[in-house]
C-alpha cells in the first residue's frame, strides 16, 4: 500500500466536503492500490468524489501494470455490447465534428476498439495513448492501429497535437483532474474538440449491478451532467453537446452515461452552477445498496458456518469489499479465480489466484462473486469448462 491524502473539490478548489459513505476494501490482494476511501460531496459546488486516495503516479502505475482492459474477458454478448457503444460514441460525434482529416486521439484507448468505430466512421488520421503495453499491442494486431504507451499526465514527447481528443470512461479514474484536464488542453489545437464521456452518478441506483461497485477500487469520481459541465467549463472547454445517456453493457442490461463534445477556448469560466443533484443521488444509492448488501450476508453465511472449502470467482470491488465487511473472510477459500491475466499467480490473503483453466482440477464448490456477470460465469464453468462443481449464486436475477 501507498500513502494516501486528502483532495480538495477539482471544480471549485474548496476544502469543505461533506461525508457520505466509507468505502474498504479487503487491502491484502497483490498490486492492490488501497484499502479504501471516503466517498464526499463538496459543500460548495455539490460535486461528488473519493477522498483519502494514493498519488496520481500510483494510479499512473497501476494502470500501466494491474490494466484489466487488454482482451474481452466476458465472451462475445460483451465484446459485441462494446462494440455498440463505440459506434453509437463515433454517431454522436460525427455529425459536429465533419472534417474526415480530424486528428483524433484517444486517451486510454484500451486495445482500440472506439478509435476503430472512428476511423469507420469517416475518420482517417486515429491515434491511441495507453498506459498498458499490453493494450498498444493488442490494439496493433487487431485493428492496426498505433497507440503510444503513457499516461494522460505524462504523454510521450512525440505526441503532438489534436484536432479532437476522446476521454471515454476516463476521467471517473483520474485523481488529478485539473492537472489532467490542463494536459488535454494543451494537445488540442486551438478551436479542437473534446469528447468526455462518464458514469451518470445521478442514475447510479438505476443500473443492475452488486451494491458499492459504483465506488469500485478504480472509479474515483461521481459526475453529474452538471458537474461534468462545470468541471469542463473552469477547464478552458466550452460545451457544444451534453446529454445523459443509456448505454447498452449486455443484452438485458443498460448503464447510464453523461456525455458530451467540449471546444477548446482560451476562457476559463470561474462561475459554476450548483450541483443539487449528485448528493442526494449518492445518499439513495448508498441506502438501496446497503440493503441489498444485508441479504448477501445472509446468503453467504451458510457457507462460513459448514466450515466446507469454496472457491472465490473473481477478485475485484465485489470481492474485496465483500471480505471486508462480512463474514466471507472467515470460509474456508482455497483459491480464487479470475479472467484477468494480471492477477493470475498472485496472492489474495495468501491464497492462489487461478487460471479459469485451472479451475478444472478443482472439485469444491464456487462462489460467484459478480452480479452483472453471475450467469455468463454460470455457463463459463458449465459450457465452457464443462465443470460439475456446485455453483453458490448470491443473487436471484
């Protein structure tokens, strides 16, 4: 674990917040970044943010080394959903950006996927900044598109500059965002074009998904379509098109996103309007998720009490918060799996992280530890594997 500290609100700089909820996190998984956060709401403008989090270069590393975002690791319904919402992004754009010569970069571009549905769209001249290595080449074999290894607050020095500039599902992950926004503004040309694109905080409690997950162990900031606005605003953009959005994840499943396209201006606004939505979206959302919280509970308290040996299936937020604040971390777990190949081999409280492949020498029950992919992981072990293992399932869909 790293030293934390404390953030002042990135729209309007105020120190005064107030406090919502105490997010932790089992703090024993190799590579994990902490062992929790305060989730706050600055008193002054209403914007809503973690608090009590590692530097911006441990973040910077963690992406670079722990990235989840190489392959698809949820089977083609999920990497056909993807692409969906990369074509619906370019849809967007492109009736206001019209210029086919546009020089577009993407900001943590994965493996390439939008900055394709990009250049389909009409776009010749893509480019991709990645954190990951791993991601640069995968993008390279399956699009052929280049992608430079860096961060958002360190890009390499050949990066040059932009006419449009993609921050899709970027900025919730930044902690350091004046200082990032201050680089993207710096590698637009003048007159160039942002897209952001977030999680919609005040339609946190409309998505199906495992309670807290929207204060995951990446997600560090909560936006507002308004928030968005003014945190763009104070920024040096000037918005052309925002828009709360339904995006569509998995079949039968929807998010909600604020998006929008920002100019690039030489005016940095210092007025702000005040965010009245984000706090009590935050305060609804943590009451329906602390009460479907108290049934998993008792779902998995059978399992601690028979003292029988499990297998965990998955080690993200829903894991590690769940070992924090129930009884799962007393069962009797001898291995937990996951998809993602950088947690493979690594220790969770002392305790292997496994291949899916490898869950074929195992003979105890699993745990499925996800809500938005509790049954694709079902038909993993059943279809894929062709597993008999009892399948524990903490929710009823």
């Amino acid at each position: 674990m790293v030293a934390v500290g404390t953030r002042d609100c990135a729209v309007c700089g105020s120190s005064e917040k107030r406090l919502l909820f105490r997010q932790r996190f089992a703090g024993d998984l190799e590579g994990a970044l902490f062992s929790g956060y305060e989730v706050v709401v600055c008193t002054r403008c209403g914007f809503g943010f973690a608090d009590g989090l590692p530097n911006q270069s441990a973040f910077d590393a963690y992406y670079a080394r722990m990235s989840k975002y190489e392959f698809a690791h949820h089977g083609g319904e999920q990497e056909a959903a993807a692409e969906r919402r990369y074509e619906a992004t370019a849809a967007f754009v492109r009736p206001l950006v019209t210029d086919p010569r546009t020089r577009v970069l993407d900001i943590g571009c994965s493996t390439g996927g939008l900055l394709d549905a990009f250049r389909t769209a009409g776009y010749r001249q893509v480019l991709g900044l990645d954190p990951s290595p791993a991601c640069a080449r995968a993008a390279d074999s399956r699009y052929g598109i280049a992608v430079l290894q860096g961060s958002l607050l360190k890009p390499p020095d050949t990066i040059g500059r932009h006419d449009l500039i993609l921050l899709s599902a970027v900025l919730e992950h930044v902690r350091d965002l004046r200082a990032a926004l201050a680089e993207t503004h710096a590698l637009l040309e003048a007159g160039g074009y942002l897209y952001a694109e977030v999680p919609d905080a005040t339609r946190f409690g409309e998505a199906r998904d495992a309670p807290f997950q929207e204060f995951s162990v990446e997600h560090v900031n909560y936006f507002s379509p308004r928030s968005l606005r003014n945190l763009l605003d104070t920024a040096g953009f000037s918005a052309v098109a925002l828009e709360s959005a339904a995006l569509d994840l998995a079949p039968g499943t929807v998010g909600y996103a604020v998006r929008g396209l920002f100019r690039k201006t030489d005016r940095v606004e210092s007025r702000f309007e005040i965010d009245d939505e984000t706090g009590p979206a935050l305060d609804a959302y943590i009451e329906a998720s602390g009460t479907i919280e108290a049934g998993l509970r008792a779902a998995i308290d059978p399992w601690v009490g028979s003292g029988r040996p499990i297998v965990v299936w998955g080690v993200g937020t829903h894991t590690q918060r769940l070992l924090a604040t129930s009884d799962l971390k007393k069962a009797r777990i001898v291995a937990y799996v996951d998809s993602n190949q950088n947690y493979q081999g690594a220790l969770f409280g002392g305790v292997p992280v496994i291949s899916p492949d490898a869950v074929r020498a195992r003979t105890e029950p699993i745990l499925i530890s996800s809500r938005f992919y509790q049954e694709e992981i079902a038909r993993q072990v059943r279809d894929e594997l062709g597993l008999s293992n009892e399948l524990i399932r903490l929710y009823r869909l």
